[in-house]
C-alpha cells in the first residue's frame, strides 16, 4: 500500500481495480494474450491494467484528433453501457446510439437514419459486431472495449478490460471522458474531474425508481397508484402522449416526476433516451435523475414505450 | 418436375415459344446500345442533392479527379459523382440483355437482365448488372450499377517506354466462374487480339494491344464480361518495382474538408421546418 501521494495514473488504476476491470474471462482471444497478466486458478484472467490505461490514452489522442467531435459514433447495444454512452456523448460531443444498431445506417445512404461517422466506438465487439461489420465497409476506424474472450477482427483500437459489469463499463468511459476532455485541454490536467464515476454507472430501473422516490415529494398530489393494472388518473394519460413529444418531457418533469415512478419496468433504454433529450441543458445531478424517473415510471403502458423509445435511436 | 409439367403444362408451352421470342429479342438489344431513353428528365438530372459525404464534396468542386477518390478507397455510392468526373467522356454500350425465368403457380415470371459496360477510352472502366421487369429499366439501373464500379485500369509498355502507355503492365489473369480470362502485353500495333466480348471492354479501358487467352465456358456472357473486368481491377493490384518507394501519406478529403462537411445542408433544415 502505498502511503505517499498517488500519481493520477496509479488512482486511476486503483479506480478500474475497485471496479473489476480487471477481470477478464475464462477464455482468451489470442489476439488479447499480450494484454493479459495471467490466469487465476479459477479460469479467469488477469488484465494487465497498466496496458489498459496505455490504450486508453492511446484511444483519447485518436478521439482528439477528430476536429469535428459530431462525427465520432459512440455505440453500446448493451444495457449496462447505454447510460455510459450517453453521458459519454454529452461530455465529448461525441453522437450517442444506446440500443439496436439499425443495419445499414453506415452503408444505406437511403435510410434517414444513415451516418458517416468518423470514428466509432463501442463497448463490446460481439454484441456490437453489426456496427464493426459496416464500418469496415465504410472506412471507419474503430476503437472498442475487449474482454479476453473478444473477436478483435475489424477492430483498430481494442482496449483490453472487463466489459460484463456495469461498474467497469461505467468506469471506462468515465475515464476515457476524461483524458479526451484533459487532452483537449477542457479538464485541466492533475485535477480531480468534478463529475462522479457514478453518473457513468448503469442503473436498475428499481434503483433508478427508488432515487425518484427519495428526492421528488410530490407524489401525494396525484394520489400515487401502487399498481400496474390500477386506474389511471386523466395526468397519465396525457403524459404518454406527450412521450413521443421529447423537447416536452423537460417542462413537464415536476409534474410527472410524482406519478411516474410507480411502475417501475421501464426499459433502461427509454431512460436512457431521455437523457439524451435533456443532454443540451446542463445537467446538476438531481434533474437528471428527475428526467429518467418518469420515464422509467410511465413505462407501465409498456407498448406505448417500446414503440417511440426505439426510434429516438 | 413431373408435376410441375403437368400442373402449368399450358405456362411451359407458352413459356417456351416466349423464350424464343425473347431471345430474338435479346439479339436486337445487343445492337440496339445506349437506346431506349430519349431526351426528357432532364430535371431530375440537374438537381442532384447529394446524400454522402462524398457526394457532396464532389458537387462543391473539392474533389476534382477520380483518383483522389481511389487513393482514399472511397466507396461512391452516387452515380452523380462519376458523372460530375467523368462527365462528357463516359461512353456506354449494353453488352446483352438476358431474359431470365422464374416459375410460378401461373407460368413463368420473365425478369430482364441487362449487362452494360460504361468506360472513357482513358483508363476508367465499369460494369453493370441489373435485373427488373422491362428492359428499359434494367438498362437504366445497369448503366448506374455501371458507373458506381468504375475502376482505374493500369497501362504499361511492351518494351521501350516511348509514348503513351499502350498495353497491360504485365501478364495478369481473372477468373469469375468457369471463366478464366488471360492478358499478355502486346507490342505497339498489335490491336485487341481478343474475342468480341472482353474486346469492347477492353476498349472502353483503354487498352489499345493486348494478346488475350480465354478458358473456361466464355458462351456465358455474364462470367466472361466479368472475369475481364476483374482482370483490368489487378491491374493495380500488382506490385511492380515502381511502387517500392515509400507511400507519403495524405490526409483523407474528409479529414481536409471537416468544416464544409460540418455545416449542415439544406435538405437537414428542411426536415427541422416539417418536424
């Protein structure tokens, strides 16, 4: 244990340690053995998280040296990485895409929702292989998180570290956030990074509800419905409808906050999309967790939510 | 099959006296050329709004050439782009329209398959297949096809390197099915010594002597056409001494033109108007 001041790369390490980054997996790729330190008794793998963090800022130069940070495609088809994404979006300029990778919007200059980024980055090459696959088709270098077990096929960039737990996730791209802003010169260098680790961090719709639950007091006046088959007061209704209206949701977030966060299946991803709307305004923490409560709550209608949800993608 | 002879025996009577009338047909689409779409459309033509971001570059006039394009491995997905480079000196010439059959409860279902071979006479070469219902349209769809695969053709010297470029650099060969198409460099006056398929590529890539060797079943046109221009596309695939200096590396025109690209086009305000 270190007793003397650490330097910012040694707690960043400790950070990625205290997340389990560096676990990897029971199988290896052998394109990933240079980057592992050796195999516990149990099967798993050790990283190397020194080499993570070399690739890590190798990643953030490559980020940087995009002049036009729109044109960078941050992707996780995976839930644990969606709020990650988003928030790493918000913080780089990056364009977020949380959920299904529709195929052809690298390739189909016909679809609306066609792209041409230039770079893409993604949390994990087998989940994610779509996006892998058209990006070689389109000249994009990628730059993904890889697990031991990862197919490092198409990928330029790949970053050795745990990409199953959410906590890991989350503190990737925290820190890779972090060195993009540190290079650009946002951040200055050496100074803690005011935003929290666990704003990257992907959270249950149960957990999201009960943070709703602590800070929004007003549920009383809607007389809150405990259940999911119950009656509907006339204020739900109108607030699904307003659900594809996004650049509504904000103006009615105290309102809607009391009443929302009673059914609480919402798919992360509709919270997530909500997020992404409110990413223009500046986000204090208790707003953001406001915004992502009613959508986690309306979501009990949950055909009406999976329909508009998708197509904020 | 026995069944389905005697379940549509009507359909496969009818069918075989079509295919014979088509197949007249065809014969009169190969001499027919670039016929079938007279003046009219003009419109649509001007107004090329360009989707990729290579689309528009080309239609502000940064990119002038085809082979900044090639050095870039650009993919076009806008026959506009070849037209604004190419423009006036892309010739085309349809090479066979194939009729083609798929059975159905109701007889045969008979799709046109038109092979069109676009080039400037100047080292640009491209092919275009394109199946639909009526001819004109597979003509149309072939010759766009066409144009998006337009590839540079490398020329060389047969022996002293006087003039212009005249043959292929080296023997090279492609293959495509059964079909395996040879080019051997020729010396100045030779001519096209090739059969009269891969000859009209040939000379739409600007080839003027080469010896050509062909194996493999060169009736299918299709194949034959192909493996020709597959042997034109290794061209510049084969490393020879003068590609052993180092590649100076330029920056990808996307990376070069970031701020034009940036700003947003019209067609992007017009759909913040409507939503």
């Amino acid at each position: 244990m270190a007793t003397r001041v650490l330097s910012q790369k040694e707690q960043d390490i400790q950070m990625m340690l205290a997340a389990a980054v560096h676990l990897g997996a029971r199988n290896c790729d052998f394109q990933m053995e240079r980057y592992v330190y050796k195999r516990r008794n149990d099967g798993v793998h050790i990283i190397n998280l020194g080499k993570t963090w070399e690739k890590l800022q190798l990643a953030a130069r490559v980020i940087v040296a995009i002049e036009n940070p729109q044109d960078i495609i941050v992707q996780s088809a995976r839930p644990y990485g969606q709020r990650a994404v988003l928030k790493f979006a918000q913080y780089t300029g990056a364009h977020p895409i949380a959920g299904r990778h529709t195929p052809g919007t690298f390739t189909n200059q016909l679809q609306t929702s066609f792209s041409e980024p230039r770079l893409l980055i993604l949390t994990d090459p087998r989940t994610d292989h779509q996006p892998i696959k058209e990006s070689a088709l389109g000249n994009i270098p990628t730059i993904s998180f890889c697990d031991t077990d990862s197919p490092m096929r198409y990928v330029d960039i790949g970053i050795p570290a745990n990409n199953k737990g959410k906590h890991s996730i989350g503190c990737l791209f925290w820190l890779l956030a972090r060195m993009v802003l540190q290079m650009r010169g946002t951040i200055p260098l050496g100074r803690k990074w005011e935003v929290m680790v666990d704003l990257f961090f992907y959270r249950d719709p149960e957990e999201a509800k009960e943070q709703a639950e602590e800070e929004a007091p007003v549920a009383p006046d809607f007389g809150a419905v405990p259940d999911y088959g119950a009656m509907v007061p006339t204020d739900q209704w109108t607030t699904e409808q307003w659900m594809p209206d996004a650049a509504a949701v904000p103006a009615a977030v105290p309102p809607v906050a009391g009443v929302e966060w009673t059914a609480g299946q919402a798919p992360v991803v509709a919270a997530d999309g909500w997020d992404a709307a409110a990413a223009p305004l500046p986000p204090p923490p208790p707003p953001v967790d406001g915004v992502a409560a009613p959508a986690g709550g309306s979501s009990g209608w949950e055909a009406a939510t999976s329909a508009p949800s998708p197509s904020w993608e | 099959m026995a069944e389905r002879g005697g379940g549509d025996r009507g359909g496969f009577g009818r069918g075989f006296g079509r295919g014979r009338g088509d197949r007249g047909r065809g014969d009169r689409g190969r001499g027919r050329g670039r016929g079938g779409r007279r003046g009219g459309r003009r419109d649509e033509e001007e107004k090329w709004v360009p989707v990729t971001k290579l689309g528009r570059l080309v239609k502000e006039g940064k990119i002038t050439s085809l082979e900044q394009i090639y050095l870039h491995s650009l993919p076009v997905k806008e026959h506009q782009i070849i037209d604004t480079l190419l423009g006036g000196r892309l010739k085309d010439e349809v090479m066979k329209i194939m009729p083609v059959q798929k059975q159905t409860r109701a007889g045969q279902r008979t799709r046109f398959k038109a092979f069109v071979v676009v080039g400037d006479t100047d080292g640009h070469v491209g092919l275009g297949v394109k199946c639909a219902k009526e001819v004109a349209t597979a003509i149309r769809g072939a010759i766009i096809l066409a144009k998006l695969s337009v590839i540079p053709v490398r020329r060389g010297y047969w022996g002293n390197k006087i003039g212009k470029p005249h043959t292929v650099p080296c023997k090279i060969t492609g293959k495509c099915g059964s079909v395996t198409v040879r080019m051997v460099p020729a010396p100045r006056g030779a001519g096209i010594v090739a059969a009269r398929v891969p000859k009209k590529v040939l000379q739409f890539a600007g080839i003027e002597d080469v010896f050509t060797s062909s194996r493999g079943s060169t009736k299918t046109l299709g194949n034959f056409v192909k493996a020709t221009f597959e042997c034109l596309m290794k061209t510049y695939g084969f490393l020879t001494p003068d590609f052993w200096t180092e590649t100076r590396f330029n920056k990808s025109p996307f990376q070069e033109y970031t701020d034009l690209l940036s700003k947003p086009t019209k067609a992007i305000l017009i759909e913040n108007t409507e939503s």
